[in-house]
C-alpha cells in the first residue's frame, strides 16, 4: 500500500489533519451535525464495531447482540466528541466545563508533597485531562502513552504537541521491552523521585510490556504492570482517577482512593498484585457507569475475541 493510501486508514494521519481543519474552520452550531455523521463511521469499520460489542457483553451481562450494536454507536459518538474537545483545547485553548466527584481525594492528590501516580483509563479525554490537570498544579506532568503505530500519525502527533502543548506537560512513549522502554522506566522513576506526577493509562497492554493477568467482569485480561512496579520503586502513591465527559464541552475529574503498594514480603509479584486487584475494583466500577465513553475498540480478553 502507498503512503498517500495509508493516510485514510483507521490510524492514518489524514482524518487527524481533517479534524483539525474542521475544529479551525467549521461552525460550532454545526458542530453536532458533523460528529453525528463522523460516529456512523462505526457502520465501516467492522473490527472496531465488533470489538466494542464484544467488550459490552461483558461490561453488561445479559444484554443482546442487537442492543449493543446500538451502544456501540453511543460510544463512537462520544469518542467523536472527546476527540473533537481536545483537539479544540490544543488549538484554540477553549476549556470545557469541568465537575468533580471524589474531589477529597483530588484534594489529597494536589496537597501531596512528592510526586504521584495517576492511573486512568481510555475513558472520556485522556489528553485533555492532563493537558488541564498540567495548568492546574505546579508541578510537572509526564504522561506516558502508547505510540502511534502509524510513522506519519506519530510524526504529526509529536508536531502539533511541540507547537500546542501546554508548557507543564511532557509525553513518553511507552514502546516495547527495548533499552528505549527501559530508558523510559528509569525517566519515570526518576521524574516520580523528583516530585513530578506520572500519568499512565492502566487498562491496556502494549506489547512487550510487562504485565498481570488478572480477571475484568469476569474475564481473562492482562493489565500493565508498570504503574504497580513505579509505585513500590518509587514509595509514590497511586490515584485512580477519570476524566468523563458529562455533555457538550462539560466533563467530570472521578478521583478514587488512592492506592499504596508497599513491600511487605519476599513476594514482588504479590504484592504487586495486591494493588492491581484495588485498581480492578476502581475501573470496574468506573466502566460499569461509563460504558458509553470505554473506548477499547479491541476485545479487552482472549475470550471475547474467540
């Protein structure tokens, strides 16, 4: 396939340069008339339509086939509109509505002295959590993320985060298990130690990262262990937190308890999994009311994709 072909894939570079035309140049009365259109794209591509149905029959037990594929457009037409939200706050600087639930524990969160860990999900914005969450504090924001898997997606991405991110806000990539990964792990550590609070999203795995299998709405799945290893290297706690959309431009900051993983025994990998059980219960609980902004297009357990 031709670079220019490859440009209109799912992960190609052309849709994310035509959303930010859209954002620059598209009325935002006919705002909601283009992201109703755009979320049909879920009628094209089958993998990820299929994918989220079959996440769904899991999230929510006894539910049929044919109201999922409905659900499912619920959540491409939220994905749309975080997509959109941030994209408008990265050119234009607009700032949504923000809420907050668990706001003792955000407190807890800002009055921390050393650094901290935030765990999120693929829920909501992401980035634009962050990117906020860095004009909120002080204190630096590294959030780690995935690479694109598209070299001209990746290329653009870094480029207009270069140009439009916001000053406190730094981005690692998290790559497979290479000195470059490895390098990554030691920055982390390091930025944790310095005071700094990592952001990293802990309900996907990227291949060749360390992980844990652990069991989600009672299915199989395999869930990062790199933010349970910070956390016991680093002494640092960890605060579960969401960012949910609410409606147009208005999301919800969810902050959970904070999570500690401590050395109490001989046993690394115990204890490790002891705070990946705690993180389990959170993010069931967050998808469990949120399932119409989950946005894992790929069966989260092998028994799902079977």
């Amino acid at each position: 396939m031709t670079r220019w072909l490859r440009r209109f894939l799912v992960r190609g570079v052309g849709w994310r340069k035509f959303l930010h035309w859209a954002v620059l140049n598209i009325p935002t009365w006919l705002e909601p008339l283009v992201i109703g259109w755009w979320s049909l794209f879920f009628l094209l591509w089958g993998p990820g339509r299929r994918g989220v149905m079959r996440n769904l029959s899991a999230v929510l037990p006894g539910s049929t086939a044919f109201g999922n594929f409905f659900r499912t457009y619920r959540v491409f037409w939220n994905y749309a509109w975080s997509i959109t939200d941030n994209a408008r706050f990265r050119l234009l600087r607009t700032i949504p509505r923000w809420e907050f639930e668990g706001r003792a524990n955000f407190e807890a969160l800002q009055a921390h002295d050393g650094g901290a860990i935030l765990l999120t999900a693929h829920m909501g914005s992401y980035d634009l959590g962050a990117a906020l969450f860095a004009e909120l504090t002080t204190r630096r924001i590294v959030m780690v993320r995935a690479p694109e898997t598209d070299p001209d997606t990746r290329e653009y991405e870094e480029r207009v985060h270069e140009e439009k991110g916001v000053s406190g806000l730094r981005v690692g990539f998290n790559t497979t298990a290479n000195t470059t990964g490895s390098d990554l792990a030691f920055d982390l550590l390091s930025a944790v130690q310095s005071g700094e609070i990592v952001a990293i999203q802990g309900d996907r795995v990227t291949p060749g990262v360390t992980s844990v299998e652990t069991m989600l709405f009672g299915k199989r799945t395999l869930i990062p262990a790199g933010p349970f290893a910070l956390s016991m290297a680093s002494r640092a706690p960890i605060f579960p937190l969401f960012v949910m959309r609410r409606g147009r431009r208005r999301y919800c900051l969810l902050t959970c308890e904070p999570i500690v993983v401590t050395r109490t025994s001989r046993d690394r990998d115990h204890d490790i999994r002891r705070g990946v059980d705690e993180w389990v219960l959170a993010l069931e609980a967050a998808i469990r009311t949120g399932w119409q902004q989950w946005f894992a297009f790929e069966p989260y357990s092998e028994e799902l994709a079977a």
